[in-house]
C-alpha cells in the first residue's frame, strides 16, 4: 500500500508562514495586526502609568517639602498695634517691698513697690540683656548675671551697664496695676 508520505496539511505545517500558500490572512496578517494594537495598549498603560507615578511623586514631594519650607520661612507677623496703656494685673499682686515682672505689650516691665511706693521700669538689664529682680533687703533692682545695680527708677548704681532702665509709668486704679508709657 503506498502512503503519500509527503502529504501535509497546509494549515498545520507552518501557520506563521501562511501555510502551504504563504497567505493565511487569519494567522499572519492578524498576527500582526494584533501585535501593532497590542503595542498601543502597551504604550498607554506605560504612558499612563507614567503620569500616575509622576502624580503621586509630586504629592509625597510636596508632602515633605510644605513642612520645611514653612520652617524655614517663617509666616508673616501680623501687624500687632501697641497699647499706651495696659491694666497688667491687681495692685494686690505688688505687696510693700516687693516687685513683680509684667509683660507690657512685647516689653517686659518690673513693678516695684517700695515701701508702698510704685515705679516701673524695664525689667530687661542695659548690659547684656538678663531680667533683673528686686531686692528688698537693699531697696535695689538687682541683676545676677553680672552684679548691676540700679535704683528703683533705673538710675545705675554700680555694675558695668552701660544704660540706666527705662522708665515707664505706673498707677493704680481701683483694684487694677495700670502700665503706660512714661
Ligand atoms: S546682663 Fe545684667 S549685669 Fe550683665
């Protein structure tokens, strides 16, 4: 029995090469076909996943970089409008022989009351900035940072200020301290 050894299916030999004829539209041409939309699809999922990693590196970096900006530059102060005068407390928180610092707008200010007198003066030392106290025992304002001395209006006793302390105004009125500048 003969057997035709050499019969082959055309469609099963070599799809990818067309066949027995070279042209089988359905497996070559569509190949490619295929292949040039995947291609496409390829292209926009990388482009859009570009763009989403782009967008959420923006993000994490304005994340990081807002707080650091913020410190370093740092927000505009409002326009505070000082007070030429200030109820700063009770006149009972200023007992004979005694002083207490008040913050009178961004100064600070010691009330001294010596021997029921009041006076006011910068609680801030001339010399290198330290806040004095009054002391009783001495009838003096006293600096401990460096030994300055002044009067109860500031005038400089000893010590190496260079300045006396500002003076400011004080009075009582009713149960209030009222500082204003002098
Ligand atoms: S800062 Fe007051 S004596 Fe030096």
């Amino acid at each position: 029995m003969a057997q035709n050894s050499s019969f082959k299916s055309p469609g099963r030999l070599d799809p990818l090469q067309g066949g027995a004829s070279g042209k089988s539209p359905a497996s070559y041409d569509g190949g490619k076909l295929r292949d040039e939309s995947l291609k496409g699809i390829d292209f926009e999922r990388r482009n859009f996943l570009g763009k989403a990693v782009g967008g959420v590196g923006a993000v994490v970096a304005a994340g990081v970089l807002y707080p650091v900006v913020k410190y370093i530059i740092p927000p505009a102060e409002k326009e505070v409008k000082e007070k030429d005068e200030i109820v700063v407390g009770k006149a009972s928180e200023v007992p004979p022989d005694s002083g207490k610092i008040f913050q009178f707008n961004k100064d600070k200010v010691i009330v001294v009351n010596n021997g029921g007198t009041l006076s006011a003066v910068s609680a801030v030392c001339t010399h290198l900035g330290c806040l004095v106290q009054w002391k009783a025992d001495e009838d003096l304002i006293f600096c401990a940072c460096h030994s300055a001395r002044y009067e109860s209006n500031g005038k400089i006793i000893s010590g190496p200020q260079p300045l006396p302390l500002e003076p400011y105004a004080v009075r009582v009125d009713g149960d209030d301290l009222v500082i204003s500048k002098a």
